[in-house]
DNA sequence: CATTGACTATGACGTTACGTTATAGTTTAT
DNA sequence: ATAAACTATAACGTAACGTCATAGTCAATG
C-alpha cells in the first residue's frame, strides 16, 4: 500500500513541499503515480526519505545527499570524514569568532569607562584593524605560546564554563517561553546537560544536592536574581526541572 | 580624495560587485558621485566598509550590521552579546553532528566486518531512528519520548569518582566541625586528593587554577551552595585550605 | 581625432532549500 | 450534490553576492 504525500509528510516530519522539492530535483521521486497524477511513495521511499533527512541533519547538502543516497557502493565512510573535517573547521572559526567578541566587548566597556566619545565613534579601530589583520594572515601565523598562556588558561577555562552554562540556561528560557513543561524531554535534557557540566567541571553531586540546588533558585535572592534576569520565571521553572530530574535518577536506582 | 570603487575594492579586499550591492541595499551608499555618475567613496566611507567588514566577519547578517553601524547609539555589546548566543548554539549543534557521525562511522565499520549485506543497505536503520528521535526531542517539536542519556553518561565511573568525592568532603567537613587548622597536615592531606582527583580524572590543573576554584568557592553562588548544603562555612574553610596548598607547591617549586 | 583598453553603471539571472500564496483539478464524506 | 480535505503545477521570495550582458566613460596611444 503505496503511501500519498501527506502521509510521507506526516511520518517523517518534513512538509508536503518539501516532497515536492525532492521529486523536483530528482533527489526523491515517488515510485509511482496514481490515474490523476497524485504521487504514491513505496516502502523503498520511506527508507530512503530517511537516509536523506539523517544526511541533512548532519549538514549535508542535498546535491552531496543525492550523490550519497544515489549510490550504494559510494563511500560514505570518506564523505562522513570529509564532512567532519568541514564541521571541525566551523567550529574552529566559530571559536576565533567568539574570542573577537569578548575582546571586543571588553574593549567595549574599557572605552565607555575612559571616554564616552568614543562610544560615538562606535569602535575604537585598532581594534577592527588587529583583528583584520589576524583574519588575514590567520592561515600562515603560527602561535608564539609565552608564560602567560597558563594564567589564561584559568580565565578561558572558566569562560568556557560560563558560556556552556549561557547556552543552557538560554535554551531552558526558551522552552519556557514556548510553554514546554518542565518535564518535558527537551528540557530535561538541558537540566541533564546543567547536571553534568556540575560534575564534570565542579564537584561531586548528587541528586540530593542537585534537587536542593534548585530549592536554593528560589528561596536564595541571589539565584533567583540571577534567573529571574535571564527570564523572568526561571527560577521557579528550572526548580520544578531539576526536581523532576532528580526524581528520575532516584526512579531508576530503585 | 574620493575613491573610485575599484580601489575601495582593492583595499578592503571585497568585490566592486560587493559595493554595488551596498549601494543597492542602502548599507553603504557613497559619498558622492561623478557627472558621468561614477560612485565617489569618501574616508569616512572607508572607515564605515571597515566597520561593516569587521561584524561581517564576525557572522552577522548585513540587516543588522546596517542597524548596528548606521545609529551610533545602538547597543553595540547587546548585539555581540546576542550573537555570541547564536555562535555558542551553533557550535553546540556541531557537537552534536560530530558526536552522530562518529557513532555512525564507527557503525558503519562494525557493520562492514559483521556483514557484507548492510554494506549494501548502507546504514542500519537504528542508528538513523535513534538519531532522528533524539533531534526531534532536542527541538521539542513533537515525541515526549524521554531518554535520559546524559544521566546514563555517568554511570558507574561517575559513581566511583563521586563516592571519592562525597568521602573528602565529609572529611574536611568534620576536621572543620573539631576545629582543626586549614593549614593542618590532615586538612591538607584531603585537599590533596581532591587536587588529585581533577588531575587525574578531569583536566590538567594547575597551582593557580586550582587556587581561582576556590575563590569561586565563595564567590560563585552555585558553589558555595554546594558546600555550604555539606556543612556551614565549609565553602570559607575550603577556599582557606586550598590557599594554603597552593603556597605551598609554590614555595616547593621555588 | 579615432581607437583601444581599462573602468564604470545598471540590469537581471543563478545559487540553497524550501515557504508561501495562487489557481485548479480530485477524492471522500455527508 | 456539495463541501471539506487533499493534490498538482506554477511562480515569486529569501541572503549575499557571483556572473554575465549591455552600454556608457576616461586616459593614453597611433
């Protein structure tokens, strides 16, 4: 029994256009047609409509999809390594990018405090021309790593932490402010996350601490101050998670 | 002077077709023109494609670079503050992607020696249903199916290190409760495997960046919840012993 | 002075992966 | 029979330009 488009939709999670694009550019098209001319999908375009969404979701375009899903004897192994080697590099740059930002924001703040005008001229160009420069000749530069490098590893290190934490506590914000419930997996995922991070980096906790953790969000003023700026009703949000999580971890050692 | 597109071009590094655009889209609009109607760029014009190159570097769309260059009194630090969000996501998700595709090289290499037939199938179907189940999790669309992997994570490795953990605590926590010296052999004794512990187990740590985490004992809410749930003014206590151990190695190392 | 080569201007289509109407025919339930 | 629900094709819109195509302009040369 041949599936229609709505179907496929509705069981993969794509929209009805997006089957239309597919067939349009050849990357999917149905097995067959029905007498007026609807599309009817085989079991075989199930499978394959997930073998392109897996692909798409790691990042792959569609033309490097085709070519993957087109072919059985192509080599996967090779175009996932590639394709790994491309995401490394984002990643890379992203990470170049974000070091900028907080120079950049810090000079930012140094400027506001010694001169307003210089708020005006918007941003002081030395900073613009350094880190031009660094974009240009990024690729040939090789890092003179001093003394120091050590004492900073300290301050990036926990900046790191830090951001890990904002994107956490963003995401949480953001469910909370689609109406997710607090036990809902998404967000009991990013309170797994926040439990983790807590051992990985910090110290020893268990779900006891962890539950009084979030008692602590609300009663303590300063949590709550805290997670009340990032959201308002945060506090109150991620306590109810973090309670619900730590159910769970006690649910399964008993 | 004023300068003639190509030579803007030439020494900002982008394309005459770039400027064009700019013209176009009213990001960048010259000072002037010709009679022939040739674009005159002033400096300040160069200075304002400096400012435009830099956040375009640093990923923002041309919109918001046009907000964010063309009012002097736009907030500046919230915009790269937004965007270091967006990047920290971003890198976030590439996690997640690199995190697949190892788990579906590695499956595919397992599959290629168990069976020649999945080769040809190419990728077992759990891998795939596995990871888009999870994604749709991640993004809350729809499924409420909750996996908590991250707890998994931990399991008895975790456990091992958290017990170890637990012990020191409340070791410390009762020398502090008889009211021993942070400077005492047996407190110090303590400290030092904790300070073995994130040696071993965690990262590298260093005098120093030992010594920042226990200022963060005390000033980071978080942490001193923790100690402070253990035993009241542990957090004090522990900042104080690991100050001392720190010295310490410092003056051996002298 | 006309030609040539270098430069410039304004369209306008192509790119990615669909979203979004718009128009029109089909199937199903009542 | 008619409405509701579904389907099909067509075509424009998106971001930030690249890439022609067509045509006018400027400086130097023969």
């Amino acid at each position: 029994m041949p599936y229609t488009v709505k179907q496929m939709a509705e069981m993969s999670g794509v929209s009805v256009r997006t089957l239309h694009h597919y067939d349009e550019i050849g990357l999917l098209s149905p097995a067959g047609r029905s007498a007026a001319g609807y599309r009817k999908y085989s079991e075989e375009d199930v499978e394959k409509l997930q073998q392109i969404l897996f692909f798409k979701e790691l990042g792959f375009e569609l033309g490097e999809i085709a070519k993957i899903t087109g072919s059985p004897d192509f080599d996967r192994r090779s175009a996932l390594a590639d394709h790994k080697m491309v995401l490394l590099k984002k990643m890379d740059r992203i990470k170049a990018i974000i070091k900028t930002i907080d120079k950049t924001m810090e000079s930012l703040e140094r400027g506001n405090k010694m001169n307003k005008k210089e708020m005006f001229g918007a941003f002081d160009e030395k900073t613009i021309e350094e880190y031009r420069k660094e974009a240009r000749a990024r690729y040939g530069e090789k890092a003179v790593e001093c003394e120091r490098r050590t004492a900073k590893y300290a301050k990036d290190d926990w900046r790191a932490i830090q951001d890990e934490y904002a994107v956490i506590y963003r995401a949480i914000g953001d469910m909370m402010l689609k109406g997710a419930d607090p036990a809902s997996a998404a967000v009991q995922e990013q309170i797994g996350r926040h439990y983790s991070i807590i051992n990985e980096k910090f110290y020893s906790c268990t779900p006891e601490i962890f539950r009084g953790l979030g008692e602590l969000y609300v009663s303590d003023a300063r949590f709550t101050a805290f997670y009340e700026n990032i959201e308002k009703g945060l506090a109150e949000y991620m306590r109810r998670a973090m309670a619900v999580y730590c159910d769970d971890i006690e649910k399964k050692k008993a």
